[in-house]
C-alpha cells in the first residue's frame, strides 16, 4: 500500500480520547484516521457571535452593493430558510462567492465565510461542487477564499484557509495538481508564528489538514523557513502542551511518508534524537504512539539514511523501556515490536567500524569506546581518506553546524587528531580541508570540554612536520 494511501486521513484529536487513536503506522497496512475537524474553543465562540450577528443586508443594498435577488437570498438564509436542500445549497454558494469578490467589510466577509463553511457541513455534497468549480479557472473558488487570507482580520484569514484545507481533502487529483500552495504556504508560517497562541492552535491544525494532500508535503518540505518554523515550535512545545505537540507530531508524521523527507528530514532536523527525547519523557499515550509511528516510517522507507541515527540515539533502548510498560493502545506495542526485531537484527551484523561510520554519518557524535580506543585508530584511521575522504569530510561537517552541542563538537575535535596522529596523510588532509582553522577556532569555546579537545588536537597537528 502507497504511503499517500496509507495517511489518506487526517486526525484531529483530543490527547484524551481513546477513540482518536490512528490504527496503524507501517507504510504498507491500511490505517483508518478520522476526517478534518478543527477545534480550538475560542475560535468556536468568535464563530458562534458571528453566525447570531445580525447583519444590516438592506444598507447593503441600498449602496447598490448587492442586489434585490441577493437581498432576498440573505434574507431568507438570516431567517434560517435558506439551506432547505444541497441544491438550494450550491446556489447560495454562488452567491457566497459572489460576495466574497465585492464586498470589503469585515464583518460582512465574516458572516459570509461562517455561512460558506456551515453550507459545507450541513451538506458535505457541497465539498463536491466546490471540486468541480475548482477544475475551471474562471469558476475556481480558491482566488475569492485566497483574497480574504490578505485582509488584516485573523478569524476571517484562518476561515478562509479552513474552508480551503476542506475542499483540496476531497478526493480530486486534478484540483490539487492545478492548484498554487505557494502563497497559502508562506501565509500559514506567519501564522504559526504569531504571538496569539490561539492562532498558531488553528494553523497548526489546518498544516494537518493540508498534509494529507499528498503534494504538499513535498511544497512543505522544500520551504526551509515553513520547516524551521515547524521543527522551531516542536522544540518550544516539548514541555508544554501536550495536545500542541500531539498536532506538531503529527505534522511529522504525515511527512515521513514522503520519500524525500523520510531520507533527509533527520540529517536536516535531528528529528529522530528530538523524538526519541520527547517519548522517554511523555506520560500521554498518544506521543509515545505518533513518535514509534514516525521511527517505524523512517526505518521502513529509508533504512539505510535513518538506522545510522536510531543507532547513536539508542532507539532500540527506548523500545526495550517502552515494551516494559502497560498500554491501553494495542498499536503501541505492535510498534515496539517491530521496531526492536528490525533494529535488533541489523544492528548484530554491525562492526565496530559500521558503528563508528554510523555515528560520524548521522552527525550526533558521543563518547563511545571507539573514540578513545588508540587500537581501534591503528587499525581504522587510513579508512576515513576512503572514497575521496567522505567519512572525514563528515566528521568536518560536524563542526560547521551552528549552535552545535559542545559533545559533538568535543567529539569531532578529538577524532580529527586521532586521524591526524594515525593517518599518516592526515595532517596533510586536515589542513587542505580547511578543518584545522575550524579546530583552532574550538580552542576559545565556553565549553570546558570543547576548549581542551580542540587544544589537544592542535597539538597533535602542530608537534611534527608535514608528511609530504
């Protein structure tokens, strides 16, 4: 089963309710997720006044603003008449569009939008007239939805963005290929980044929903500012509100069904080590189930890019804790399962060496034996300058990153001595690469441990002359 197949459903669910739990994670077994639902209590009451509000339709009219036809058709939906059956219902939601393309007020596109999303509700059929509206640009509803996420007015811009998440989850190939996330993309990460947490609620729920359409993980993945804001809020939600980073999970999640996201996304983001943090520490079921349903996608799609990771973050570890605790979610432990047989299985065919490549590989260096076994740099130092000296350029990479964290940067610093004191082309190697300037600058770290392992290395690369 294809992995769009398998996240073909969406998830918006409270942390609390057992009967929310997605059924299954493998990429290749069915998986059942409820259908987009948006929820956030304050957005509910704004929505609530604004469906009551009553709305002075003949000023309008009497502007010559709308017409006498669209004055009667107001009226009757104000008087609760109007949405007697779906086919009265794709009228008014001509007229609804209609409006949205004339009229600027506020409150009027307020109501407006509230009546176009409680049409949809009432009758889902709609969903399908919109589709097929969508298909032909002149009639598309999407340029009328998209010039209210302009307005400066975040109930109206969020309705908008709602109503359009709802109508690119109807099934329709067609409508996603033609439509532009481009410009819904950069309004959604100025959202979650707002200051009114109320709003990043409601963005944070409909990224959910616009992740399970297929294409636009990938429009997702390649906006490195969207992604950062995403990983950015994760980290900040770590130790706050559960149900928050529930919903950030899964955005994860529904990503890692993508093939290119699922081989790079932890070389990028370290999402692997931020998860397996994240699952030792939660209490709610549905953390430790949505963060062993991403290990278990990442594993299944792109082993070879992702056990590297699992290896140095010790996730096999984390299964063994997590297989001696009592969970009411069956999934979980099929989860663990499977997650400690494959990890089990391809880590015992792992050398020392394999090890260390696999740790260098990941980028998430700690002290493990091998950095201070000097048999084990007798035996493997040359293997760095292999194939154009990819390992080594990795272990180099390591101290470009910024805001690194002082182990890794201790580590990289003490093997590249070791391979400049073992190597006998090292030396040589380690300047040419740029990786000596890169050490010298350690030497004036805050760290301690950073300080002294950069300073022993350039000891080591100072104490004899170049080998030619």
């Amino acid at each position: 089963m294809s992995a769009d197949v398998a996240a073909a459903g969406l998830a918006q669910l409270d942390i609390n309710d057992p009967s929310g739990t997605v059924t299954s994670s493998a990429v290749d077994q069915p998986i059942t997720i409820p259908s987009l639902l948006i929820t956030n209590s304050y957005f509910d009451e704004v929505t609530e006044n604004i469906r009551e509000r009553p709305m002075p339709w003949e000023g309008y009219q009497r502007a010559s603003l709308i017409t006498e036809n669209e004055l009667l058709m107001l009226r009757n939906y104000s008087a609760k008449t109007g949405l007697k059956d779906k086919e009265l219902a794709h009228k008014y939601i001509d007229l609804f569009l209609g409006l949205m393309g004339k009229l600027s007020r506020m409150d009027a596109l307020q109501y407006i939008l509230v009546a176009f999303d409680d049409a949809i509700h009432k009758y889902p059929e709609t969903l399908d007239y919109l589709v097929h509206l969508a298909r032909q640009p002149e009639t598309s509803p999407f340029a009328a939805l998209k010039r209210c996420l302009g307005k400066e007015d975040d109930y109206l811009n969020l309705k908008a963005a709602m109503i359009i998440t709802e109508v690119l989850n109807r099934e329709d190939s067609r409508t996603v290929e033609q439509f532009d996330f481009s410009d819904i993309l950069l309004w959604l990460t100025r959202q979650l980044q707002s200051e009114n947490p109320n709003v990043v609620d409601v963005g944070v729920q409909i990224l959910q929903g616009l992740l399970k359409v297929e294409r636009f993980r990938g429009v997702l993945y390649n906006h490195v500012q969207a992604m950062n804001t995403l990983t950015g809020l994760i980290h900040a939600n770590r130790s706050g509100n559960p149900q928050m980073l529930y919903q950030l999970l899964f955005c994860i999640w529904l990503l890692s069904f993508d093939g290119e996201a699922s081989a790079t996304m932890d070389k990028r983001y370290g999402v692997i080590a931020q998860a397996v943090a994240i699952a030792k520490a939660a209490t709610k079921e549905k953390l430790a189930r949505i963060i062993l349903a991403t290990l278990r996608n990442l594993l299944t799609l792109a082993p070879e890019e992702n056990q590297p990771s699992m290896l140095v973050n010790k996730v096999l570890n984390l299964c063994d804790n997590l297989a001696s605790r009592k969970w009411t979610d069956a999934d979980i432990p099929d989860d663990v399962t499977f997650l400690r047989d494959e990890l089990t299985e391809r880590f015992q065919k792992l050398t020392t060496w394999d090890e260390y490549v696999s740790e260098v590989e990941s980028g998430h260096l700690s002290w493990t034996p091998s950095h201070n076994s000097d048999a084990f740099w007798k035996l493997h130092a040359a293997k760095l300058a292999d194939e154009n000296a990819h390992l080594f350029h990795a272990l180099v990479a390591c101290l470009a990153q910024p805001d690194q964290d002082p182990t890794v940067l201790a580590v990289a610093a003490h093997d590249i001595g070791q391979f400049a004191k073992y190597y006998s082309q090292g030396k040589k190697l380690v300047q040419e690469s740029g990786a000596k300037a890169k050490v010298m600058e350690l030497m004036t770290h805050p760290n301690p441990d950073v300080k002294y392992q950069a300073l022993v290395a350039v000891q080591i690369l100072m104490s004899h002359a170049w080998e030619q």
